[in-house]
C-alpha cells in the first residue's frame, strides 16, 4: 500500500509524524507532501527520518530548467504512484482549496491530479470549524465521496473547547487502512436507493412533508457505488448535490416515487427504500389556491401507495431493505414492519429524541433487524459508515439466506 501523507499547516502536524509512523508500522510506504505553513511547525526532516523518503515541500523547487521541468510534473507522478492521498491536518485553508480547485502548490495540484480515494482529517479552532464557509466545503468533499475523520471535541491549543482537534494518529492510520481494504464486493449489483422525503401538494403552492434530509439515502448510494454497484438513487426534493456515478431521478410525491421504483426495478438486485414516503396525499388537489377565510377548515386525506409493502409482493429473489423511523417501541414496530412488509431487513431508527440520530443528523444510530431472526446494533456513526454496515450486513444476510432455502 503506497501513502501519499499531505500535512498542512496546523499545530496538528506533530502528530502526522506519528501518523507516518503508525502508516509505515502497517506495512505502508509513505510519501510525505508538507505546504510551506506545515514547515513553520514541523520539519521535513522528521518525516523523511521516519518514512525513509525524501519530502516533497515546493512545486518549482529546482535550480536548473530540467530539474525544474523535472518537479513541475512530479504532483503527476506521486498521483500515479499511490494508492491513497491522506491530508492530515486538514486545515481550513487547505479545505477550502480542494473543494473549489485551487491548486497553487504541490498538495493542491496533487489533490486534482490525484484519481483515488481521499482521507481527510480536519483540525481547527471550533469557530473556523463550525463556520459556514468552512462547512459547506466540508459538504462539498464529502459530497465528492471522500472520506473524512473527526474533528474531535477537546481542548484546542487556541484554548477553546469545542470541536476541531485532529482525529488520533491510530485512527487514521485505521480508517486509511480500511479504505485501501473496502473491497469492491457489490460489483455486478444493481442497487435500488429511495431517498429523502416527499412533498404531498395542497393546492398549487402549499404542501405537506417531513423532515428527512435524504443524507442516509444518498449515504447508501454513495457508499454501494464506491463499491462497484450499479447505482439508481430515486430522491425526494432534497438538498444535497447528486452523487458521482450514480443514476439519480428525481421525484416529488409519493406517486411519483412508486412509478419510478417500478420503472427501474427489472435490473435491481437489492432495492434499499430508505425515503421518509408521505402516508397520506389530497387525492383531488384543487387548481387554485386555497382562500383563508375566518373559519376552521378540514382537509380530507388519502393513503398514499405502500411502495415499500408493494415491493415485498413483487421483490422476486431481489434483496429488500426497509426503514423504520419511529418515536416510541421501536424493536417492536420495526419487527412488524418487517414481517408485514415481506422485507429481509429493516434498518430502526429512534427519531424526534436524541440531537445525534434520524432525520436532519449527520450522525446515525441504528438497530438492523433481519429477517433471519437476529438484530445488529449498529452504534451512533456518521451516515457513510452506518451505510456500509448496513451494505455488510446485506451481503451476509443474502448467503445466509440461500443457505437457508
Ligand atoms: O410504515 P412506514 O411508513 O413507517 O414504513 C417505513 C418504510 O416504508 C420505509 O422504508 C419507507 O420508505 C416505506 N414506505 C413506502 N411507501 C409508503 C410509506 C412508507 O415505501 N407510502
């Protein structure tokens, strides 16, 4: 496994040296890349004294034309001859960077250049972390599909407390390993993703919905595309950018979800309905706007189609996930979905309680209940890994269930 380690400039960098290390104890051979800010806190030497390599620190460092020539193509060739670019810490600045293409030094020219996956392990101060500039680059890079690692909550060199320290070095010497690993076991399938809420018209301008983000839907897209499933996302209005490589159609209500779910559904081979589908529709929606008037008024409500429970008619031999988001008995109403639903697995989760689970949260928790009998526990994680448990437990639960036929 090759590395190319980018260190930016933060107090963090201290620790990308035990980063180095703890990549080059695994077995790594890692290519140290440090911007002019990282060098004002830590010296290349350090990092070419535990990798055993040269660093690379300027994009035009040569005297002489050739050796210039020869570093102006070098990004070309650390991009070529590595498997995974770590940056570590991540700064602000740096983040800002990747997401809109500026590539004014070696790091940020490698970034563009570079074809593989991307780890990134931020470190700031909390108000630089939490501002919006800096949050919506995050959601750009994430958006993009690239990994990323903390910040931690702790006490900040600046002497703020909040999030914006650097993940520990051993995680993510973890979570890089186990990104070089993912394997591409979902190559050959079609996965089926529903995603986001509905949007259920009053009359022409008025609606009713929920509060589903779509970011567990589009989470389990990205995720069965990186690994190497055929992808269709079927979203609600949600705002989130499409993800790369994935077929995305995009639907109002709940209608329109099912006529494209069983538009698309010949070629699937697990179909994952994690939409939040409205229950309930105006049958008959009026073609002008409702007039206020003093008076109490009542709107008389239809059920919607039960995509999920139609599909469990019709799945065939293809795999069928549901979701169940609910505010009390949880275990109980998931496991009746379940059996209901002709589903193979329900994926609970608890919504309306805790800040860090369910609908507008970047952070899930969740229970898996499978239709073998057995439940999984997956504990609170961010969306993205929560989708590749979910993925795992698929792919065991389809073999069990084979073997149990
Ligand atoms: O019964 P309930 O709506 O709580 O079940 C949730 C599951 O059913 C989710 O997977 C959701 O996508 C699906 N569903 C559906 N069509 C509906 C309502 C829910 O497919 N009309």
């Amino acid at each position: 496994m090759r590395v190319a380690l980018g260190v930016g400039g933060g107090i963090a960098a201290y620790k990308s040296a035990e980063l180095a290390r703890a990549l080059a104890e695994r077995g790594a051979q890692v290519q140290v890349i440090m911007t002019a800010a990282a060098r004002e806190f830590v010296r290349p030497l350090t990092f070419a004294a535990l990798t055993g390599r040269k660093v690379v620190t300027d994009l035009f460092p040569a005297s002489s034309e050739s050796e210039a020539l020869a570093s102006a193509v070098e990004h070309i060739g650390v991009a070529q001859s590595n498997d995974l670019l770590v940056v570590a810490p991540a700064t602000a600045d740096l983040m800002a960077k990747f997401a809109h293409g500026l590539a004014d030094d070696f790091l940020t020219t490698l970034y563009l250049a570079f074809p593989g996956p991307v780890l990134l392990a931020p470190a700031m101060n909390t108000n630089m972390w939490r501002h919006p500039a800096t949050q919506a680059n995050l959601e750009l890079l994430r958006g993009r599909g690239h990994a990323i690692i903390g910040p931690e909550e702790g006490e900040l060199a600046c002497g703020m407390t909040g999030p914006g320290r650097m993940a520990e070095p051993a995680a993510i010497a973890a979570a890089a390993v186990n990104l070089l690993n993912r394997k591409r076991d979902l190559e050959g399938e079609t996965v089926l993703v529903t995603a986001g809420p509905t949007r259920e018209p009053l009359d022409p301008v008025r609606f009713i919905s929920n509060r589903s983000s779509g970011k567990m839907g589009y989470a389990l897209a990205e995720a069965a595309a990186a690994r190497g499933a055929n992808v269709i996302l079927i979203a609600g209005p949600v705002h989130l950018p499409d993800p790369p490589g994935v077929k995305t159609i995009k639907v109002q209500t709940a209608q329109e979800m099912r006529d494209a779910v069983f538009a698309n559904l010949e070629p699937a081979t697990i179909v994952i309905k994690a939409a939040a589908v409205a229950d309930y529709h105006v049958a008959n929606v009026p073609q002008q706007k409702l007039k206020k008037t003093a008076a109490r008024i009542s709107i008389e409500l239809d059920p919607t189609p039960d995509i999920l429970a139609e599909l469990g008619q019709k799945k065939g031999d293809r795999l069928l996930i549901g979701f169940a988001a609910e505010t009390e008995n949880l275990r109980q109403e998931a496991r009746r979905k379940l059996l209901t639903k002709n589903c193979d697995m329900i994926v609970a989760n608890l919504v309306g309680q805790e800040e860090n689970a369910g609908f507008e949260s970047d952070t899930n928790e969740v229970v898996l209940l499978l239709a073998t009998g057995s439940t999984v526990s997956v504990p609170p994680s961010p969306k993205r890994e929560v989708a590749d448990r979910i993925l795992d437990e698929a792919l065991k639960l389809r073999l069990a269930l084979h073997a149990a036929r």
